[in-house]
C-alpha cells in the first residue's frame, strides 16, 4: 500500500470512528432508560448489562474529597435546608465508578458518563454508599 | 386615612382592602345617581352592613342595564358567557348553616402562579388551550387572597403557614403549633407557647379527624395538624437535641391516635416510625435510635396499618388507621407505582370519617408540588398538581355543599414566573411560541430571546437551572438549540437565573378558594391565619 492510499485509509477510518463516535454520543441513555415504573431493571438495561455505555446526568455532590466515585442523578439534586435536613437520594441514582480521581463538575451542569454497565446490589468501599447499578471503568464529560 | 372626599374614614385597625371595597361601592353607587345620599351617610361600620345590599344592587343594576340596552356584541360568545355566569352569580345566597364537616385541602407551593400552570396543563391534557381550562375549585363561589408571611419571615415557610392554617395565629418560620414567643429549636419554651391545634379543637367539638399527604406525615404541614414542636426537623427522636423533653413529632402522631385526636393519617415518612436497625415493608432502613418501632406500637393500640395501595385498598375504615407508603415522601403522580393517589386517599380518610355523628375535620395535602418546584422541574409541578386537582373534586362529589365547608389553598408560593408573549397552546411546560395574527392558535415557531434562543413558558428567578456556572466564575450563557422535545421533557429542569441548589419559596400571596357553610366570608385579602377561623367560626354557629 502507498504511504498516500494508507494515510487517505486511515483518514478514512479515524472520520468513520469519529462518526460512529458522534453517533453514540448523539443518543445516549437516559437514567430513566434503566428502569421501569415500578424501579425494576428495564429490558435495555439488562440487555446492556456488561457493556460499555454512555449516560447522561447531573453529578450530586461527592461524598468523599479525592475519591473515584460519585453518584449520577436525572436531574440536580436539590436540597431544601428549610425542608429537610438531610440529602434526599432518589430511587433511580447511578453509582460511578471513575477511572481517574473525581473531578468535580457544577451541579447545574449536565455531564456524559462513559463507562461499562454492571446490575446488581453492590458496596463502594470508601463511602459505604449502597447502589443497585452501576458504571465502572467510567469517564465524564 | 383620607377618603377622596377629603374626610378621615378610619382609623389603623380598618384593613386596607376594606377602605377600597367601600370607595369601589361608592363609586358604583354614584354611578347610578345616588352618590351624594351616600357621601351624607357614610361611615365605616354602616358600610360593612350594608356591602352585601349594595353589590347586590349594584349588580342588579348593572345587569338591568346591560339586557336594557341592544350592544352590537351581545351574540359575542365571549359576552353571553359572561351573562350567564353573571346570571349564575346573582342567584347565589349565603349559606349560614353550621358546617358538620370542614375539609381544608392545601397544595403546598401552589400559589396563584403553580396555580395557573396546573390550569393550563390541565386544560392542555384534555385537548385545549389550556387558558380558558376551569379546575374544580376554580369553581368555587368565593375566592380570596392570602398573605402567607411568618411573623420573622417575608417568604415563608410550611411550619409557619400550616400553624396558621391550623392554629389560628401566626407564627415563627420553622416552628410547629407553638406561638412567635417561641425561639426555634428550643424545647423548654414549648409548653408556655404551645396552641391548640386543629386536632385537638375539632375533636374538642366531637368531630373526626384525618389528615392526608403526599408528603411525610411528620412533615410541616401535616404535623401542624397535630403537632406541638420547637421544631419542625424533629421528626424522629434521632433529630432531637439532648434534653428535649418534648416527645419527637412521629411520636406525637402515635399519641394523637391512641387518644383518638386524630383517627386516619395517610402519607409518607415510615422511617421515622421505625429504628435505624429495622427496614421496612419496602426494604428501607428507620431512623429510629430509641429502638421504639411506632408502627408495632401503632398495632398493639388497635390502630390498622397499610403500607401500599393494595393494603389501602383492603383496610377496615372501621378502625383508626395508619397508612404509611413510603419510607420518607410519597412518590410525585408522574413516577407513582404501587402507592394510592391523593384522590384514593382523599375517599378513604372521608370514608372513614363520615360515621361520626358529628362530622369531621380533615386536612389534605399536596405535598410535592412544593418539591417539584423546589427541583425547578415544572413537569413533576404540573402534574402533582392535577393530582391535587382530582383530590378536589373527589371531596367535593363525597360531601354536600349544605353542611361540608371545603376550603381549598396553598401555603406559600414559589419563585416561579411566567413569560411573554406567548401565543393561546403553547405548551406550558414547553416553549413560548409566537402569537399568530390572522389566527388563533400560536405560530408553531418559538420567540427568540436577543441572545437568538428559545425559551420555556415557566422560568424560575432561583434554581439548579441556573444558567450562571460556577466553573466560569458565575457568569454565564443559555444553552443553544433547546427545542420543544427537550423542553417538554418530564425531567427537563426549567431555567433560572440566580444559582442555588433548590429553588425557593416566595412570599406572593395565594388563593383561597371556599364553597359550603360561611364560604362567603372567605372575600378579600386576608391574613393566612384568618382561614383557621373561618372554617372554627362554620363548625361552631349556632
């Protein structure tokens, strides 16, 4: 092969990866994809459990400073201190486990998750935090 | 203060509102030719006896000369609509019969604005404009303001408003059937500022009483039916500072219903009936440090408890009873699954209830249109509040009019605005579009603000949809490309200006909307706490 026709290939290749890429991204799950009304793992989520995901959320503020974990909600965690004196966690949360250390992003700004898939009841060890699913391996945008 | 005619009228006491009713009057009054008569005669206290013949008059007036003349609009559908509403008002007389039953239903949040969203959301549901919508109690005869504030708070809070509501007088923001003297928190002073409650009142008159809702049952508003507390956040024994002697306010419900002061409480908030070591039905830990599970307690007593819509469904209303359907607040209507609706448990406290010789008080509340707002999601707002809507109208359908007050407001408002100029369909969770000219229905294209982008029909002035960030030193720029789908989305954030991470109240006034015995007297712009003596004054006359 030509140096010119492998370079034109790979051009070629990066543009159809960066198309699939974009194809990914401009559909990404929703929380509310995950789960059924009455909070059992909906089809696409069992179908997908295992596999590499994309997600978006808002990130609720991080339980632990420097940590790898935060935990992903469908809308900005709102927090009343003249209603209530604890965080109130919905049901349909997401557990993210991060590939680097947590970098934190504004509650009011929505972020994309990155990361594989996994059902199932499960303990962060730092945090104590329980959740029912969850992404590791995750990176964000 | 000084009349038009130049004259002192009244003194401080005279509410404001009264001094314009009485100049609107005379106005009318002059209008018709007997304007000096009545500037002779004119003095606050005849006034107020005659307001009521002097409307009635005026309006018969009026309506005598709107059929005497031949308008060119008169076969306007607009104008004939207005007749016969005209019409139907006129024939309305006072019920001064003593109410054997007073129902108070109480959207928190849902002031004159969530109102209005929940009338166009409505509407929109049921295939119209939304505009034009009636929502059950905006049927009601009698309407009228409330100013909500607490005694240290211009925008106030649930404790202090359900306490008026509830007690009669206006209190502390934060505080739970206790009087202003009350410094917030402090256990010691509760004795001395204690009031009596409704639970404690209505029951004194040999009535029932229930309280319903979609929040946690020991949550302010609810609580203030029964409750006595230096605080609204002592929910559960864990949230109480060392030394309180006072009894936490779950405990307090316990109490109520063994000594039969309260008889039906439907809602959330099962953790703090339960110890930290327990989980209940739903798999959910308690709260609980004093190892009291209240629930068991509530059943050694006598007292039935149900913890889903199919135990609601099969309770013995015969018995007091305790639904408990959440482990903190219950689901919004939009995410609702295994639970009763507000309208299930609105029949089912009145069902239980209405056995009682001589009647029931029951207080029902919509509790998470307050939180849906709270969250800057319009959608879980508008739909709560059609939930609430239901509830309305279910009571309304189980009672009659001649001896059951219905009352039906909010607390407090929020800071939610609305914006312009918005042609008749746009969705109201959705984009303000374009008004059409040569048409009726909007142009199906979105106004663009002059930074070039749409933007909703419902913003709010403070929230997590804050377009200012703090990664770019709080400044700011509004998404690009929002469209319809994304903002008809039910989880779709609504967008703010000033950044917090749970939007606020407000101190705007809200509505009061009454019909049944004395509803007539719900008129004008009143304190809250004047709500509380109405329906004491409809339960009482004799």
């Amino acid at each position: 092969m030509l140096r010119r026709t492998f370079v034109t290939h790979l051009i070629a290749g990066l543009g159809t990866t960066a198309t699939a890429h974009r194809s990914i991204a401009a559909e990404p799950l929703k929380m509310r994809d995950l789960y059924n009304k009455d909070l059992s793992f909906s089809d696409i989520a069992q179908d997908r459990d295992g596999s590499r995901v994309e997600i978006t959320g808002f990130m609720a503020p991080p339980l632990k400073a420097d940590s790898k974990f935060f935990v992903l909600t469908k809308t900005p965690m709102s927090v009343c201190p003249f209603c209530e004196t604890d965080a109130e966690w919905p049901d349909d949360i997401l557990a993210i486990e991060t590939k680097r250390r947590v970098r934190v992003i504004p509650f009011n700004v929505r972020i994309l998750v990155n990361g594989v898939l996994r059902l199932g009841s499960h303990t962060d060890p730092d945090t104590g935090f329980v959740s029912r699913v969850r992404l590791t391996d995750a990176t964000y945008r | 203060m000084k009349s038009r005619f130049g004259r002192q009228c009244f003194g401080p006491n005279i509410p404001e509102n009264f001094t314009k009713l009485s100049l609107y009057q005379l106005e009318l009054l002059q209008n018709f030719g007997t304007g000096p008569l009545i500037r002779r005669q004119y003095n606050p206290i005849w006034s107020l006896r005659m307001k009521t013949s002097f409307l009635a008059l005026a309006a018969m007036l009026t309506a005598t000369a709107t059929t005497a003349q031949d308008l060119p609009q008169a076969g306007n559908n607009w104008f004939s609509a207005a007749q016969s509403e005209l019409k139907s008002r006129l024939a309305i007389t006072p019920n001064t019969g003593k109410a054997k039953n007073v129902i108070i239903l109480i959207s928190d949040g849902n002031g004159v604005g969530s109102n209005y969203a929940a009338r166009l959301w409505m509407g929109q549901q049921a295939g119209g404009f939304g505009d034009d919508f009636v929502l059950p109690h905006e049927a009601f005869p009698n309407l009228a303001l409330s100013k909500t504030y607490n005694v240290n708070a211009q925008t106030p809070d649930s404790a202090g408003t359900g306490t008026a509501m509830h007690s009669g007088v206006k209190t502390k923001a934060g505080v739970i059937g206790v009087d202003e003297t009350l410094n917030r928190g402090d256990c010691s002073q509760v004795q001395a500022a204690t009031v009596a409650n409704a639970a404690e009142i209505y029951t004194n008159l040999g009535k029932n009483v229930g309280i319903v809702s979609t929040a946690r049952l020991t949550h302010a508003t609810p609580a203030s039916v029964y409750a006595h507390s230096a605080d609204r956040n002592f929910e559960d024994d864990s949230k109480l500072p060392e030394g309180c002697a006072t009894p936490d306010i779950s405990s307090q419900l316990l109490d109520a219903m063994k000594a039969g002061t309260v008889d039906i409480a439907l809602g959330g908030g099962r953790r703090h009936f339960i110890p930290k070591d327990t989980k209940g039905e739903e798999g959910k830990s308690g709260k609980r440090t004093d190892g009291r599970n209240l629930i068991k307690e509530a059943a050694d007593a006598g007292i039935a408890y149900v913890w889903n819509d199919e135990t609601a469904a099969a309770a013995d209303l015969t018995k007091p009873v305790l639904g408990l359907f959440e482990s903190s607040h219950m689901k919004y209507e939009h995410d609702r699954t295994g639970e009763p609706s507000l309208a299930e448990m609105t029949e089912m406290a009145i069902t239980s209830l209405a056995g009682g010789e001589n009647g029931f008080f029951l207080s029902i509340e919509a509790g998470r249109v307050d939180h849906a707002n709270h969250a800057g999601n319009a959608h879980r707002m508008v739909t709560d509040a059609a939930a609430f809507a239901a509830a309305v109208a279910r009571a309304d359908a189980l009672t009659d009019d001649a001896d059951t007050l219905i009352i039906v407001t909010a607390d407090h408002e929020h800071a939610i605005a609305f914006n312009g100029y918005c042609g008749r369909g746009s969705s109201i969770t959705g984009l303000c579009m374009g008004v059409d000219s040569n048409g009726i229905e909007h142009t199906g294209e979105p106004n663009l603000a002059a930074d070039g982008q749409p933007y909703t029909v419902i913003g709010y002035l403070n929230g997590s949809g804050s377009v200012l960030r703090e990664d770019m030193n709080w400044a700011g720029v509004r998404p690009a490309g929002l469209d319809e789908e994304t903002a008809t989305d039910p989880d779709y954030i609504q967008q703010a200006l000033i950044p917090s991470r749970s939007e606020t109240h407000s101190g705007e006034d809200v509505a009061i909307y009454a019909k049944g015995p004395w509803a007539h007297l719900i008129n004008g712009t009143v304190e809250q706490n004047y709500i509380f003596h109405v329906m004491h004054h409809a339960a009482t006359v004799e």
